[in-house]
C-alpha cells in the first residue's frame, strides 16, 4: 500500500510534534488522525512513531491510512463511466435513472454498489464516500473519496466554494436576462415527501439557497443555460429554476414536461468539476459532454 503522504521534514519543520504537522500543514481532521493513529499508520524513518515525536530536517515522514469498506454495500454490476480514479479519489459520469447511495426505496443498482462491484473486480476494497450527490434523474460528473482523509480535504473545499460544480440545463420558455443570480431560501414542501419551496417569509426550517446561471443558447420556447451553486441544497437547481418560471423541461415535480422531443427526465447534467486534489493539490478538471438525449432535444430545436 502506498502512504497517503511522504514528505522529506524542510527546515520550517524542523522540532514540530508529527501531530502539528499534521493538522496545521495538511487539514487533518481530529477523526481522521485518531484512524491513523490507531492503525499504527505513522512512520518516520522507517519506523513506526507516535504523533507526539519531534521532526527533524531531513527526516522523511510516512502517513498511512487504514482501508476501510463498505461492508453493507452489496456489490452489483451497474452502467457508468470511470472518469478519472487514483488511490484517493475517483470521479465518475452517472447515467441519468440511476440513484447514488442505497435508500429504502432505491435498496440497489445504485451508484454505490456499481463502485463497490468495480473496484472488487479488480481486488480492492473501499468504503464509498460520496463527497457531494446528483439527484436520480441528474447525470453527470461526482467525485468520492476512497479514504477519510481525501474526502475530509474535499470536504473543506466544498464548503468554502473552491470545489467548483457547473450544470447545464434545458429550461421552458425564453430566459430574457444573460445572467442572473437566483437568491431564495428553500426548506421541504410540508405537503409532499418529495419536493422542495421556496420560502421568502422567515421561517426556521430554510435554508439559504444561491444560484448563478446564464444562457448559453436561445430557442423560441426553451433556453439552455448554465449554472454554478454557491450552495448545496437538494433539488436547489430545479426549484430555484422553477420559481423564477423557468422549470427544467422533463421535470414533472418543479411544472416541466415530460417527453417532450424525447425527454424523459429533467434536463439537467453536471458538465464540468473543478477542485484540487486532496494529498497532492495539483488542480484538476473535469469535463463530461451533454447525454444524448439532451443532444437530442437541442438537435431537434435547431432543425
């Protein structure tokens, strides 16, 4: 197994405790350094060492993390793309009609399990950390974590907006502004399992909810624009989308049409992901072209 990091000490380093290192230089969480820790997974020099023992100049420092799997995850063959994938983390294109974890309405045939299957097939055993999600009928590009460190890392830029997500979506009607933002709290529709309102009145059970779109092309009855999220909520793009009169063509929920031009689901796809990379921080991005139905339905809106 390689170590999740192998650093020679420089001389800035030079008399810190390894667990100062650690949670000053690079983000590890109280959680992921206990795992450590208790793996025994701390080498200097060779040897197996506590976090409390000083670093020398020179000194090369070895952090192992413990595998972990998802042991309630059957494995099962699932319908994906393998975008990118290394020792920590993997980004995957999901087909829309495909969910991302288990639930007990979805039990199986998730992503999850498809990950699980895969990564099986090739005699190895992760735990599926899923560091952001995608909506059933939403395709696109996800990355997970195959350690808790990586996905604590991810985790960080998530939160402070460095792990950039932009959508495409086919919207009804004609948007007339290039761009806008979208600033309007959403919190669980109290009459529907399912969906999700936007609220304007102070309530305490929304959340705020950002998002910044502009057209990318004009029809005479649909617009495909383009879309980042300054938050994550669930459903955020389609309600928010749907509350300025813009529903996602094919997303019955949120006023949108099904089947129309052959679109069976919500137009919606996750096009493009930006972040650094959790042990090494080179920057990364990723790119996955519109599904063919998506294609379809524009074809059909240019003949």
């Amino acid at each position: 197994m390689n170590p999740l990091i192998q650093v020679s000490i420089p001389m800035e380093w030079d008399g810190l405790m390894i667990k100062e290192i650690l949670f000053n230089h690079y983000q590890f969480s109280r959680k992921s350094l206990s795992k450590v820790k208790n793996t025994k997974g701390i080498y200097l020099n060779g040897e197996p060492v506590y976090v409390t023992v000083r670093v020398h100049r020179g000194d090369l420092l070895q952090i192992y993390v413990p595998i972990e799997t998802s042991e309630f995850i059957p494995p099962e063959p699932v319908d994906f793309e393998i975008v990118y994938e290394d020792q920590d983390i993997v980004v995957v294109n999901k087909p829309a009609g495909i969910v991302v974890h288990p639930t007990k309405s979805h039990p199986n045939r998730t992503l999850a399990n498809g990950l699980v299957y895969y990564w099986k097939a090739k005699g190895e055993r992760f735990r599926f950390r899923p560091v952001h999600r995608l909506d059933r009928d939403t395709s696109g590009l996800l990355v997970i974590a195959k350690n808790q460190y990586a996905h604590h890392k991810l985790a960080l830029q998530l939160q402070d907006r460095t792990l950039k997500r932009t959508y495409r979506a086919i919207v009804h009607g004609y948007v007339a502004e290039d761009k806008g933002i979208i600033d309007a709290p959403i919190m669980k529709d109290p009459e529907h399992a399912l969906r999700r309102i936007v609220v304007t009145d102070l309530h305490p059970e929304t959340k705020p909810a950002i998002t910044y779109y502009k057209v990318i092309e004009r029809f005479s009855d649909a617009t495909l624009i383009e879309l980042q999220l300054a938050t994550g909520r669930t459903h955020q793009i389609r309600v928010h989308m749907s509350y300025i009169g813009h529903p996602l063509v094919g997303d019955e929920l949120y006023g949108g049409e099904i089947g129309e031009n052959g679109m069976q689901r919500q137009a919606l796809h996750a096009i493009e992901l930006e972040f650094h990379h959790p042990t090494t921080e080179k920057s990364l991005h990723y790119h996955a072209p519109l599904p063919l139905d998506m294609q379809s339905f524009l074809f059909q809106h240019l003949a």
